[in-house]
C-alpha cells in the first residue's frame, strides 16, 4: 500500500504547495528546478547534474513505466542509469501511479526512492510552480514530509557540488583499438563513457581536478557536472595547458562553459536554466535544427567571442550560446547532450566527429 503520509513544497518565496509523499520519510531543503521531459525519470534522478536539487516534472504523470533493474555491464557501469545513484534531493509530482507497466521494469518509482531515502510528493501543481520560477527565477526551496527527520547533511546547498559527484580515482574503460580519450568527470553521465567505447575508443575517467595534461592521450573529453563552472578553477587551469598542447578537446554542458573560460569567454547564471529533453538548437550557417535534452543553469556569454573561435549552435527559444568550435585547432564544445539517455539522439553524431578528430591526430 502507498504511503500517504502528507507532505508539502516550500518555496523560498513563501509559496506552499501540499500533497502526498510517496518517496523516503525524509525533509530536505534545495534549490528547486522544473524538467520538461514527458519520460526519462530514472535518468535524470542519477544525472549528477541535479546534485542538491528538488526537481519539479511538469509532465502531468510520472511512474507509469517502473523503474529498470540495477544490473551492470559488461564494463561495470550500471545499464539504465547514468551513475551509481539518485543525486536529486526530491522528486516533485502533479499524478504519481504506483500502478507500472513496462517489459523492462524491476520496481515502482516510489519503491526505488525510498530505497535510496530521497522523497517525493504527488498531488500538487507543478505547473504552477513552473510559473513561479519563470516569473521569479530559481530559487530555494523545502520538502517537508509529515512525521519526518531533517537529516542535516541534505539542508544546505553542495559546498563545492563538482567535487561532491566527481569520481575518486582513475578508472579505465573498453578495450577497443581505438583513439584513447581522457574523460574528465566533472559529474559526468554513464552514457558518454557508452558513446565512447562503443565507437572502439578506451575510455581514462580522471577526477575533476586531476592533472591530465602529462598523460597519454589522444583526446580530452569535458564531461557535465552541476553548479558554477567559475568553481572548477583547477579544471580551467589545466584545459588551458591542454589546448597549448593541441590535441583534440571536446566539451559537454559544463565542459561547454569550461572550455569557454579557458578561451577566455566568460559564463553567467540563467533565470531558471534549461532542463528538458525538448529543446531546439540551430546549427549555425546551415537551415538545420536539433532536438536536444539539456540540464544546466548557467550558460556561455557568445555576445563577443575571441576573433580564433566561432559559434556553432544557438538555441532557438532564447538565443542562448549552445556551441562554440576553434576556427583552426580540433576544439569544440555544446551545451546540449549529444549522449542524451533517454534520448533524443540527433545530435550524437559529434561523437563520430570527435573521435575523426583524434583518429587523425593519433
């Protein structure tokens, strides 16, 4: 039976929001966030993206598809997630159904979420509070559940939320004859290791402020990660160093906003951010747009790139930078998910483009 102890969203704006838990019993606090995808929840709950975050799903249902099993790979990576863990706070629902139906599914959401102790509440109006934060722009918020502890480790935003999602140590991936990349993880998801390795490419995942720059490869991968890329100052050092080496560099969503700091472009805090699987981009000089997913709050100023670097896409609902590339040296970067899990895939044609470049440069 679902538990129905009540609950509610606080709104650092004073707005209060009630209804049912049917996550952990557990109050926390963080910055809230609204997502635009109508599926994909087992992949954005493990997006280390959202560390520290209470993400509000404007799709009117969520649940109906279960939650797949926890199996790993072949290269020990979890098949159908994108880390080893739900890194939201909370989970935010207009119609939660317990009720999953799926060919691939191992248990419901509200059982995989007590299970990693993050709460949830259903019956509330997300669409209203998307509102809010697109009047107001993002900010804090509470999840209280009734009869719940405040665990005090989950009240306060990440001190340094890269540090906190990055990996410890240096892992190796694939085994194919392939270009070898060094994946700097800065909060990466699983499924740019997958992109990778199943295009024959080894794989070095190295933590966010390790120093890569004296380590054989033929190519720098930028990986995602969350919050300020202003924060990540030893990483920004050391793509500096890289691009005087020359060796192919390719930058995903922060690794966007890194890879523009080191050329000198400065980033700033979006309103609210862009965080769904529906966002249309436009390749620059051609006709052609994309459908993208993305997950971010901060973006690239392009108003004034350095006279060496050229925009590539642009978002089409804003106007926001979603690519930059260097006009003579093998460096590029996008803000959207070319390695989108769940999807879409239109873009993840880049991988082949990157690994061209190394292939050449090997």
């Amino acid at each position: 039976m679902e538990n129905r102890r009540r609950a509610r969203l606080i709104l650092e704006d004073g707005s209060v929001f009630e209804g049912y838990s049917f996550g952990a019993a557990a109050s926390v606090g963080g910055e809230v966030v609204f997502n635009t995808a109508m599926t994909g929840y087992p992949e954005s709950l493990t997006d280390p993206s959202y560390c520290g975050q209470i993400v509000v799903a404007t799709s009117p249902m969520i649940g109906n598809y279960g939650v797949p099993p926890t199996e790993v790979s072949e290269e020990g990576l979890p098949r159908f997630f994108e880390s080893d863990r739900i890194w939201a706070r909370a989970l935010v629902v207009a119609d939660y159904t317990p009720g999953y139906s799926h060919w691939n599914a191992a248990e419901s959401l509200g059982e995989w979420l007590v299970r990693s102790d993050v709460p949830a509440i259903s019956g509330v109006d997300t669409r209203r509070i998307t509102q809010i934060i697109r009047e107001r722009g993002v900010m804090s918020g509470r999840v209280e559940i009734e009869g719940a502890t405040e665990p005090a480790d989950r009240q306060q935003a990440p001190e340094h939320p890269v540090g906190e999602v990055s990996c410890r140590e240096v892992t190796n991936y694939g085994k194919g004859n392939g270009p070898r990349i060094v994946l700097v993880d800065c909060g990466c998801k699983y499924n740019i290791i997958r992109c990778l390795i199943a295009r024959g490419a080894t794989v070095v995942r190295v933590p966010w402020d390790h120093d890569f720059t004296a380590m054989d490869y033929d190519g720098l991968m930028l990986g995602n990660g969350p919050g300020d890329p202003t924060m990540c100052a030893a990483t920004v050092e050391h793509v500096k160093k890289a691009m005087s080496i020359g060796r192919p560099i390719f930058g995903i969503c922060l690794g966007h906003q890194l890879l523009s700091l080191a050329a000198g472009i400065s980033t700033y805090k979006l309103k609210y951010g862009h965080r769904s699987h529906n966002q249309p981009v436009l390749r620059e000089g051609t006709p052609h747009a994309f459908i993208t997913s993305q997950n971010h709050g901060y973006a690239v100023d392009a108003s004034a790139l350095p006279a060496d670097w050229e925009a590539t896409f642009t978002n089409l609902n804003d106007g926001t930078s979603e690519g930059i590339r260097h006009r003579t040296l093998p460096f590029f970067s996008v803000q959207f998910h070319p390695e989108a899990s769940s999807g879409p895939v239109d873009t993840e044609y880049l991988f082949d483009e990157f690994l061209t470049l190394c292939n050449n440069n090997k």
